[in-house]
C-alpha cells in the first residue's frame, strides 16, 4: 500500500549568523520554528554552510551553541530521534568544509532506518547522535572537500558536500548538503558568458553527482540541497540593464586591467544606472530583483541547465536568494556587493522528482521558498521544500 510522509528540507548559509552574533539569531529560529509548526513534518533536514563564518576561529564555540539551541529547543521537542554533524574542526584544512547537517524525526514515525557507510547496512535511529569535530571516523555520513586542483587559479576554501542515507517507510534516499565556489570578482564575471567562476561549479557539481551515482554504493534517489553559488548570467544581464546606456570602462593606470564598469543613462543628466566594481554591483533600479519575485531575471538563472539530464527542481517562485541586506531595518533590500541570484536551492534527481505526492487541482502540498522573506536572515535567505514523500508501507 502507498502512504505518504510530510518531509520539510532546507537549506541555509549562515555565515553572517555568526559574523553578526546573536543579532539576527533570535528571529532566524523563530522563523524557522514557525515553518516547522505551520507545515507540521515528520521528518526534517536543515543543511547549514558556512557555520562559523568568516571568522570561523573565533565564532566556532557560538556556531556550537546555535545548534544545540535548535536541537534542545521546546518546539522540537516532539522530534524523539535527532542526528547532528557539524564539520567544525577547522585546524584540519584538507578537509574543514564548515558544513553542518541536522536530521529530525518526529515520534509518530515509526519505520526509518539510516545507512552506515562503513558496513554497508541500514540501521535503525535511536535517541540524539551528536557529532562535532572533524567527523573523522563517523560512519553514517561522508563527507568530501573539493580537491585543491579543482580551482587552480583560486584561493582554496571550506567547499564540499556531506551525504546522508536514509529509508523512510522502504523508500530510500540520499541527501546531500553542498557548498560550490563563489564569483569571486563581478567583473571577471562579466569577461565571458558562461564565467570561469560557473565553469568551475558546474565541475564541481557534476563531480557530486558522479559520486553519488558510482557504484560502490546502489545508487538511490537524491536530494541536493545548499549554497550552489549559482549566478545569473552576468554579461548578458549587464548587457541589457545597459541596453540604452553609455557604457565606460576605467583601468587602473599603469595596467591594462579593469577597475570599474559604469554605465550612465545617454540623457537624464547622465545619472549613473549601473556600477560594477570586483565587489560593487550596484544598480539603480534595485526592485527589478524583487518585482514579480524576480521573474524577468530567470531567464539568466542558466547554471542548472547543463544537467537537466540527471537533475530536476520544482518551479521558483521566489526573489533571488542572496545577497540581501544585514541590516535588520532591511529585510528585503539586496546589498549592493553582488548581482542578486538564486544560490541557495534544492534540486533532486528524476528518481527523486517520481518520488514526490503530487495532489491534484490547485492544493498541490509540494512548496518551495524562501524562509523569512519580510525579515532579516542575514545575507541569505535560507530556502525550504515541503512535500509528502511517497512512501511504501507493509
């Protein structure tokens, strides 16, 4: 007989969590403890990136806490079986990726059993299983830093994947938390279409996904859900946001490198329309980004679809993800640092989609957004899947 269970996944980079500590903290939790009461899961996982910020040495033992005040907190407490891995041990720089990963399960479910990599079975949860350190010798996930030679030409950093497996009621399925390279300078992003920086993540990717579906373990349908880091394509938006514009490019005086692109408007005082620096994108128009959630700029949105051949996503109805304002006044307004993108996502193989209870008529059960989209989360808006997963009950 085919039942369902309610599964709600989400995905947050909270880097500026702890850049900002305990300014933004409070209402984050509440945020995502409304989702949990509003959608009422049986099952949960919230994939973290970038716990402990930019200062990782010094916020570390915070980044510690945030967890165990989300695990102990009342409005989980009817989640009787929690495991938590935090990669926290940054000492180790071969293999720190500062992924952290929290999986709930709700006392009303019963049949959930968890894959230990070491001796290849499926085991049964029991009781709250916590992990902090460098996860050395933790046999129910893996965990992988990109190798250095991915990025040659770039400063290697806490980027990676951490995989899960699980069976809910016989149906089985892997969930995987990434981190992908950023653009590092918005105009070297501009150079070419695709940029060097996307190139690079799609490597990245398609790395992930070889290794989930190699064969030293059955392979299973999945889940992937981080920090992508995918951008818009960035020279053909610029090239329409300056469709009428005239546009100057400056060089630094002795090189022939670039050090701004600005484009003015041909009249209206020659007012300044869009500035790009290595870490300024600032345009005039900034409710472009939010204006019917972002739906002109999806066309830009190209990263994904190199693998629409093993990877699917539900529809985005939402505003680009990042970089919004720290400024808790804020909530909805993009800093000015980045071209706003949908970097943070959940994407799923075709198997995974097949798995999905999709109701009919209009009440379709299955949502995908952004969590506090009227409050301050910090410089991302962490994003969420809720959906009954079909399940295969004896």
């Amino acid at each position: 007989m085919e039942t369902y269970t309610d599964v709600l996944l989400v995905t947050a980079n909270v880097g500026s969590l702890f850049d900002n500590v305990g300014e933004i903290e409070g209402d984050w939790l509440r945020e995502f403890f409304t989702t949990v009461h509003m959608y009422k899961p049986r099952f949960v996982a919230l994939h973290f990136q970038e716990v402990g910020g930019k200062d990782y040495m010094m916020n570390m033992g915070h980044a510690e806490n945030f967890f165990w005040t989300i695990e102990s907190s009342s409005e989980m407490a009817d989640f009787d079986r929690v495991c938590v891995y935090v990669d926290s041990h940054f000492k180790a720089v071969d293999s720190f990726t500062a992924l952290g990963s929290m999986y709930f399960i709700h006392k009303s479910l019963k049949n959930i059993q968890q894959y230990d990599f070491n001796v290849k079975e499926f085991k049964a949860v029991s009781g709250h299983n916590k992990y902090v350190g460098s996860l050395e010798g933790v046999t129910t996930m893996e965990k992988e830093k990109f190798p250095k030679n991915f990025w040659p030409d770039f400063k290697w950093s806490r980027k990676g994947y951490m995989r899960t497996r699980w069976i809910i009621h016989n149906q089985g399925l892997d969930l995987v938390n990434v981190h992908l390279f950023h653009d590092a300078s918005n105009l070297i992003a501009c150079n070419a279409s695709p940029s060097v920086y996307s190139a690079n993540r799609k490597k990245a990717l398609r790395y992930v996904i070889n290794r989930l579906e190699d064969n030293s373990y059955s392979p299973l349908p999945f889940f992937l859900f981080g920090d992508f880091n995918f951008r818009l394509d960035t020279l053909s938006l610029v090239q329409n946001l300056s469709m009428s514009a005239d546009v100057q490019t400056v060089k630094k005086d002795s090189s022939n490198e670039v050090e701004k692109i600005i484009c003015e408007e041909k009249d209206n005082d020659h007012q300044v329309l869009l500035h790009i620096e290595t870490k300024l994108f600032a345009y005039l128009h900034q409710a472009v980004f939010r204006e019917n959630n972002g739906k002109e700029l999806l066309k830009y949105d190209k990263e994904i679809s190199e693998f629409h051949d093993v990877i699917t996503e539900e529809d985005i109805c939402f505003p680009p993800s990042y970089p919004y304002s720290e400024d808790y006044t804020k909530p909805t307004q993009y800093m000015n640092t980045r071209c706003p993108a949908w970097c943070d996502r959940i994407l799923m193989s075709h198997t995974a989609g097949d798995i999905i209870q999709r109701r009919e008529g209009s009440e379709s059960g299955v949502v995908y957004n952004t969590l506090g989209s009227n409050i301050c989360m910090g410089d991302h808006k962490p994003v969420f899947l809720f959906f009954p997963l079909k399940t295969i009950a004896h």
